[in-house]
C-alpha cells in the first residue's frame, strides 16, 4: 500500500442538489489514505464548464469520486484531461444522456422554479432519492433538505440546463484506460442495474459492486459500506 503522501488526491465530486455534506461520513475516512477535495457546482449551466473547474482546482494527477450528476462531470473530465485521471469510483450515475421524456422532465421543473415553487420540486424529489423505509426518517430527510435549500434555485436550475445538454457518453467508455470502480444501490429510483452493466461493459477492467438496501444517495443511506469499499479501492490504485 502507498503512503498517503504517495498517492494521488481524491476529488468528491456532487451531484445534483448535494453539497459537501453529501460527503461527510465519507471525508475523513479518506483523508486516512490521501488528500481529499470537495467539489460543488453550482456556478455553470454546461458539464463542460463544470469539468473545467475541477480541473482548474486540481494538482496534475488526482482520482475522483462522482456521485450522479457529477459522473457526467467525470466522462468530460476524462475525455479533456485523461492522463491526469489516476483511477474513478461512479456512484449512482449513468452514460447516456437524456432522453426525450426525462428532457421533457427538467423542462417541468425548471417552470416550476421560475414559478417560485423550488420547495416543492425538492419535496417531489426526496422519494425518488431515498430507499422507501427511509423517507420517514426525519433526520436523513432533513440533510437532504439541508442540502437542496443550501444549493438553492439558481444553482438548481444550472444543474438542470447541464444535465440537459450533456452528451451520450457511451461512445467514450472504451477509451477510459484507468482503474473505475462502480457502485450501485439496488433501490436507487434514478438510474439502474442496467445502466451499471453497460458501463462496466464498457470501462475495461472496470469493477462492479452492488449496495443492497439502499437508495440513490448511498453516502449517506449506507457509508459504512460505501466507505469500506472505497478505502479498499483507493487503497489499491
């Protein structure tokens, strides 16, 4: 195993309407192993820009750690600046870009926004991004709360307008030539198993792992597990 002064950073990339407390169980645990960042985007409308300033933010050779929407941020990183990339963990993403009736989706969200309804697009989303048995649980709900009110209405709506115009990124998979890691949660309402297999179909050598009983933010349903295997896994790239 490396010493921590060996190896490369770690950049935590967020998803969408996630802050760094999206991260917070997950953190420390790393910082045991290497210098860690978090990485919040909430000034750009385009996964270009957002992929711009983590570079920018970054030393010449680091790896990351993308959570949904900050996976489409890692395929722009990765096909800008590949060699600087030393390995990737995706949670809860997926390649494709969207399709007609998820665009169709964001449209209606981003009235509802200019209408001054954002609580109620957050309200709407939290089944969606907790397991079932946990939508009840009032504390985990209110860091999921916490963490939209932190993000706000323009910064959501940039969110939007780049997940919107990403590209397919499924024609690039093969190209990725550094160690991916894989994670996805087997109740996660947003993406899908399927969506998972194609990536590491498409990723050489990359590794699939499953969290069971747990939802799309699987940091914070579950970090124990997450934790565990991504010490394991930045501990051996």
């Amino acid at each position: 195993m490396a010493p921590p002064s060996a190896r490369p950073p770690v950049v935590l990339i967020c998803g969408q309407l996630c802050t760094g407390l999206l991260w917070r169980d997950q953190k420390p645990a790393l910082e045991r192993l290497t210098a860690v960042r978090i990485s919040v985007q909430r000034d750009h409308d385009d996964i270009g820009g957002m992929a711009d300033a983590v570079l920018a933010s970054m030393p010449e050779r680091f790896s990351i750690v993308a959570h949904a929407m900050g996976g489409f941020v890692t395929f722009e990183i990765l096909r800008r600046s590949p060699a600087r990339v030393a390995s990737v963990a995706l949670l809860s993403t997926l390649a494709p870009n969207d399709t007609p009736v998820q665009t169709a989706r964001r449209e209606g969200y981003l009235r509802l926004v200019e209408q001054g309804k954002f609580h109620e697009v957050v309200e709407e989303r939290i089944p969606v991004l907790l397991h079932p048995a946990r939508c009840g649980d009032t504390a985990l709900v209110s860091v999921v709360r916490k963490m939209a009110e932190d993000t706000g209405e323009a910064a959501f709506l940039n969110q939007q307008r780049a997940i919107m115009s990403r590209l397919d990124s499924r024609p690039d998979l093969a190209a990725i030539s550094c160690p991916a890691l894989i994670l996805f949660a087997r109740q996660d309402g947003i993406v899908t198993l399927a969506h998972q297999e194609e990536m590491h179909r498409g990723i050489r050598g990359s590794q699939l792992e499953i969290v069971e009983d747990c939802g799309h933010l699987m940091t914070l349903e579950r970090p124990q597990f997450v934790n565990e295997l991504l010490i394991d896994w930045i501990s051996a790239t």
